[in-house]
C-alpha cells in the first residue's frame, strides 16, 4: 500500500552547525511532524541533517518516527547533486539507504525567508520515495550564511521591469511587481523594455527627490542597478512620468 505523508506543521528549529573546525563541513537540520493518509492515521516526527563540503552533499541521515516505526536512512556522496541559487535557495536531491538496506529517493528543497545579521532561515520542503512509500515532509532550518562565502553565484538578486506601452497614465502595471519584496543584500535591477526612455529616482515621504539610488535616463533594454543593505521601505519614481511610482520592501 502507498502511504501519503502530509506535513502539517513544523515543531521547532534546530541550529545549524560547523561540524568540524578544520573542514567547511556544515550541517543542515530541523525538524516537523506529519500525518499518514489513511484508514489509520499516524502521527510521525521526522528529521533530516546533511553536512556539505564545497556546496556538495558529504554525508548527512534523514529519519521519521512513529509509536511503532522508525526509518533511519542514511545519506551518502555518491549520486548527490547539490545546487545553490542566486536567491538563496537550493535543491538537493540524491539516495539515501535504511538500516534494513531499503533504497530511497530524497529531493531537498529550499528557500530562505529570513536573512539577518546573525544568519538565516530556510523552509525545507522534501519527499523520500522507495518501498512503495512517498514521505512529503517540511522543515525549518537556520544557519550562519556558510553558503555565502566566497562564491560569487551566491549573492541575492532581484529584477524589477518597466514593460512596453505602459507610459499613459491610464495604463497600469509600470513597475512590474509594483512593490518588490526583497531580502536585505539583494541587488535590484531594474529594466526598461518601454519604447521610451524612463528614470528610477529615489524619494522620500513627501515625493521629493532623494540621493540615495537614482539612475540617468533608461533608454530602451538600458538597466539600472542598486544593492539594498538595510532594511526598510524605500520609495521610488519616473522623474519623465511622475504619476508613476514603485517600492521596494527589504526585509
């Protein structure tokens, strides 16, 4: 019989830490419980934790728990393959082989959805099939932003665009999206794919013009980039089309 696992919440947050001083080993654990559908609901604890080395998989267990079970499935390099995104999220996916030697698929995926000054923290998304099981489970995760250091695919990255014929002030749509939701240390770039040229002025409050990112006119396919590095709401307009105006939300 295929059992469905459905995540219902997650229960707590556990630290991710360096494994080994010597190595840029880290590992990667949380934890949640979830409910078999079925003529007999269960209700199951699980964890997973996986210790990277050079943003590859290394080693690492998956395991979910029951009043009557437990599955103790252990991750090894082989056959692992680990991508790390420009937003801050991955995916992971590879073997992992039980106790009892049963074979699984585990797919790992991530997304940060708080960055700060003491680290960040990740919603894990995962399913482990084989056996004629499939285990959806979820996960939350927080780290130092071991992942971040010294690779150049890492950095946060965002894109705001003006589409093409949107200059009337009946049209809708100019900055697309219109209120951008970013991470602190996200780098914006804007686009302008209007036939006509159009500027990204920062203002404050009171739609005054403010030093803080301004660009020169955007001709047609011209970009304009700024980093966000602290927190806030900042403001902004086309100094050519005033009635237009957009946020950006770095949190």
């Amino acid at each position: 019989m295929r059992l469905a696992i459905v995540l219902l919440i997650a229960v707590s947050i556990l630290a991710v830490n360096t494994a080994f001083a010597d190595s840029p080993q880290t590992g990667i654990k949380g934890s949640g419980f979830a409910l078999i559908n079925g003529d007999s609901p269960k209700m199951y604890t699980s964890s997973v934790k996986i210790f990277l080395h050079n943003q590859t998989v290394d080693s690492g267990y998956v395991m979910i728990n029951s009043e009557n079970s437990i599955i103790i499935a252990k991750i090894a390099s082989n056959g692992w393959q680990f991508a790390y995104n420009g937003d801050g999220s991955f995916h992971a996916t590879g073997p992992v082989t039980s106790r009892q030697n049963i074979s699984y698929s585990l797919v790992l995926d991530g997304s940060r959805v708080i960055s700060s000054g003491a680290g960040s923290l990740w919603k894990i998304s995962a399913e482990m099939t084989g056996n004629g099981q499939n285990y959806l489970l979820e996960y939350l995760a927080n780290s130092k932003d071991y992942l971040n250091a010294g690779t150049s695919s890492s950095s946060l990255t965002a894109s705001i665009t003006i589409p093409n014929g949107n200059s009337a002030q009946s049209s809708v749509g100019f900055f697309v999206p219109l209120n951008l939701e970013i991470l602190r240390g996200t780098t914006v770039t804007w686009q302008n794919q209007d036939n006509i040229g159009h500027t990204i002025q920062s203002i404050n409050d009171k739609g005054i013009i403010i030093p803080m990112f301004n660009s020169p006119v955007l001709k047609t396919g011209d970009t304009f980039v700024y980093k966000f590095t602290k927190p806030g709401v900042y403001h902004y307009y086309c100094s050519i089309h005033p009635w237009r105006i957009g946020v950006v939300t770095v949190s």
